[in-house]
C-alpha cells in the first residue's frame, strides 16, 4: 500500500491551495489518514486528521479556521484545503494513514500512523 500526496506548489500569501492524498494497492480502508508538515528546518508536526469511519476531524490549534481536511470515501482520497496561505505555512506537507483498527486515536502523534506518503512541497512567497 502506497500513498501519493500531490497539489503542492509556490503559491502567494493569501492564496488558497488543496492538497491531495491517495491510496493505491489497498482494498481495505484505513482508520484514519492525517496530514503532518515540516517547516525548513523544524521538526514535523501535526496539521490535521480524518477517522475514517465517522469523517470526524481533528485539526491543530494554531490552524483551526484555516484548514479543513476532507475525505473521499469511495476512492480512499485525503484532502487539505489551506485558506489564506502564510508565509509560515512554507513546508513540505506529508500525508499518513493507520490501518490497524482499535477503540483508541490520537491522531496528532505520529506512531498513530504505519503508512507516510513522501510529501508535497508547499512554497509560500510575499
């Protein structure tokens, strides 16, 4: 099973930008799939996530109101939608699923996820 993030790209600030995450090789669906971020030089952290099951989201603080995440049920497909992009929100952005199914999701931590696309670079200018 593989996951392909796509929709990267040099935007300018405030613009909008989605990205996308699909899934090949699998038949089954995940538990939840998240997007993480890593700014140049900083450490990956946690932008928001999907429980498959429910379409509940999960978002970080500092972002909630400018990002929803989104899923395609039918085709296993991951969504983020960045609303009036920041300089700040320069990264690579990576897309992760967990396809082991329990009772339990923190979907902010990373060892929650078994599968990690290879990223999509999001370039933020003035």
């Amino acid at each position: 099973v593989q996951l392909q993030a796509s929709g990267g790209g040099s935007v300018q600030a405030g613009d909008s930008l989605r990205l996308s995450c699909g899934t090949s090789g699998s038949t089954s669906a995940p538990y939840g799939m998240g997007w993480f971020r890593r700014p140049p030089g900083k450490a990956r952290e946690f932008v928001a996530a999907v429980r498959w099951s429910d379409d509940l989201t999960y978002y970080a603080d500092f972002l909630k109101g400018r990002v929803t995440a989104s899923r395609d049920k039918s085709e296993t497909k991951l969504y983020l939608l960045i609303n009036s992009l920041k300089l700040e929100d320069t990264a690579v952005y990576f897309c992760a699923a967990r396809t082991w199914h329990s009772t339990n999701f923190n979907p902010s931590f990373e060892y929650e996820y078994d599968l990690w696309g290879q990223g999509t670079l999001v370039t933020v200018s003035s």
